[in-house]
C-alpha cells in the first residue's frame, strides 16, 4: 500500500493552527510583557502581530539585498506590509502618493553605501530568486493563516483589521509566485 504524504498545504495550516493556539491560550516562557495578563488582550494581540509582520519585514529587506534585480517587483508589497505593521501599532501609516518616488533597487554592484544592510533573517535568503519569491510567499500565507486562526480570540475592531491583513497577505503571496506581466 503507498504511503500517502501530507500536503505542503495542510503542514503549513497545521503550523499556523499551532501557532494560533499558542497565541490564543497565551502560551510564552513568561519573559515577554505580552504575557502579562495586566495587559489587555487587544493590546498583547496587537504587540504579537506587529513583531510579526517586522520579522515579515525582515524576510523581504533580506531577499531585496540577496536578489537587487527583484527589489522593484518586492518595494509595493514591502511598503504593503509596513503600512499593515504602522496600523497594527495604532500608528497612522503616511497616504501613500502617485507622485511620491519608488525606492530605488540597491545598485547591481552591491555597493554598501547604496543600501542599508539588510536585517538579520531565522532562515537564509535562497541564491536562486524563483525559491526566494516562493519563500517570501509562503511566509506571507503562513502569516495569514496564523492570522485568519487568530480571529477567534480578537476583540471586534482588530479581528476587522486582522482579517484585512490576512486577505492581503493571501494576495501579496499569490503576487509573489505569479509570474509578472503575464495575462489571466
């Protein structure tokens, strides 16, 4: 009889489900002042969901500075999560204008005054940019899994804003493995 495999999809939903019940039972080593529960569970809900879209954050510095020639395609995305990150905080993230300037992709050389370093990364940024959009892509829909589970336990207004983020991450990691360009 063959051996049936687990797909992608249900290990990663079964990561998220995980995560999500550690966030909702407020499972931590007790070092963190989310786990005080002097806070408000909006307040804790939101710290957790900020420091995880600036890990998101992170990924995509990282693969910007691995991959230059794909720092245009990630900047909207990048500028995307840091806006959800500003909202999350409860910070009124700048409107952005059709006017306003795109970042600039670091400079093919890799000069280092052209670029900030990039932020350090849990996992490598893979050499080959086809992997690292598709590692970009599935720490978004990691992401909006954890967040869509975490629903559940959210006060009203950040279950609103949480689902929101959620959706979006499902887009930006459909962008992120769609190729660019093409027709539909």
């Amino acid at each position: 009889m063959p051996t049936i495999l687990p797909s992608r999809r249900s290990l990663l939903a079964g990561a998220a489900g995980i995560a999500g019940a550690a966030l909702l039972s407020g499972c931590s080593d007790g070092s963190s002042p989310a786990a005080d529960p002097e806070i408000p569970l909006d307040r804790r809900m939101r710290e957790t969901a900020v420091r995880e879209s600036e890990r998101l954050l992170e990924r995509y510095d990282a693969t910007a500075a691995a991959h230059p020639a794909l720092a245009e395609r990630l900047a909207p995305l990048r500028a995307s999560v840091a806006a959800h990150t500003a909202a999350l905080a409860g910070e009124r993230a700048p409107a952005p204008s059709r006017s306003a300037p795109r970042p600039a992709a670091p400079s093919p050389s890799g000069s280092a005054a052209a670029a900030a370093p990039p932020a350090p990364s849990a996992d490598p940024v893979s050499p080959k940019p086809d992997e690292a959009l598709t590692a970009l892509a599935d720490a978004e829909r990691s992401l909006a899994e954890a967040r869509t589970i975490s629903l559940a336990g959210a006060p009203g207004e950040l279950a609103r804003m949480l689902a929101s983020v959620a959706a979006c991450g499902h887009v930006h990691a459909y962008l992120l493995t769609s190729t660019p360009g093409a027709s539909s």
